[in-house]
C-alpha cells in the first residue's frame, strides 16, 4: 500500500487525500451527526407537546374545580383532556407532533386540530390507527397541499372520542335503513 502510495504524484495524493476526508466527513454527517439532529428535534417536540399537554390539563383542572363549585357537571372535561392527551402523545410518538400547531376543544368532547407541514401518508396513517385502536371518529377532514413541499399538507381535522353521539347524522347510516337505499 505504500508502495502504490509513493508511487502517485503529489497531485494525486492530495485529491485521493481530499477525497478520504470528504468521505470521513460525510459518513460522520449520515451515520452520527444527522440522526442526532434528528432524534433532537424529534425530542423536542414531543417536549412541546408535553408542555402544551401540561398546560391544557392545568386549565382542564382549573375549569373542572370551577364546575364542581358550581355544582355543574365535569365528566365532558375529562373526555376532551383524554382525548387532547391522547392527540397530542400519539403525534408525537408517529414522529409529527410539531406539526400539530392548535387543539381546540368543541361540544360533546371532540376536539378541532390544525397541521401544518404535516407528512400526508402518515397523517392518514395516523387517523386510521386513531380509530382502529382508540374508537377515536374525524367527523371533519380538510386538507390542502403545502405550496412547494411534495407530500406534506395543511390539515383541519375534528375529532370526537369514543362514544360520542355522532354528528354525522344520516349520512353516517347504512343506506339500507334508508328508503330507495
């Protein structure tokens, strides 16, 4: 290897030296440095999302105390901060959870959710498993495509937990129930 080493002009020894570095260099970026940045960004936000979570249940446990002084029923608190927590922990875990920019509760403790920059496939994928493993429904789905960005979209989704009385009306019964269906 010497041999071959010392027989190369001092030309070529700097280009094949250049390129050994530009090669250690770029397998430290992709192999070390990069999932790290990663794995960072992916801890921060679910950190956010905790946070936000915290604050949520803060002002959930607030408004529960509040009601039970008042003598007012709490129960649909509950489902609205289970089912905020449950949002916000599964996006996180599905690796988008900073996508998810707002959480807003609504009546009969379903939930409206704003995404931004959200990865199409697994937001689909996400709604699926919401339902198959939790009973959690998308009563409302917009979605529209990010400008410049293939594959990620905006998305303003409502979601009722599991239980809730449906508000999709007629239009979620099989249509044998109905006449001429």
């Amino acid at each position: 290897m010497k041999a071959w080493w010392r027989n190369r002009s001092p030309r070529e020894q700097w280009t094949l030296g250049a390129g050994a570095l530009a090669l250690v260099v770029i397998t430290l970026w992709l192999g070390l440095i990069d999932p790290l940045t990663l794995a960072a960004r992916r801890a921060e936000a679910r950190l956010a999302a905790a946070r936000e979570l915290d604050l949520w249940m803060v002002r959930v446990a607030e408004e529960a105390e509040r009601r039970r002084a008042a003598g007012q029923p709490v129960g649909e608190l509950a489902t609205v901060a289970s089912l905020s927590g449950l949002v916000s922990a599964s996006t996180a875990e599905a690796g988008f959870g900073h996508t998810l920019k707002r959480v807003v509760p609504e009546e009969n403790g379903a939930v409206r959710l704003w995404f931004e920059g959200a990865p199409f496939d697994e937001l689909l994928t996400w709604l699926v498993r919401m339902h198959e493993i939790h009973g959690v429904r998308a009563t409302a789905v917009q979605v529209s495509r990010e400008p410049r960005l293939e594959g990620l979209v905006r998305a303003t989704l409502t979601l009722e937990p599991p239980g809730a009385p449906s508000r999709l009306g007629m239009a979620a019964t099989p249509a044998a129930g109905r006449p001429g269906g």
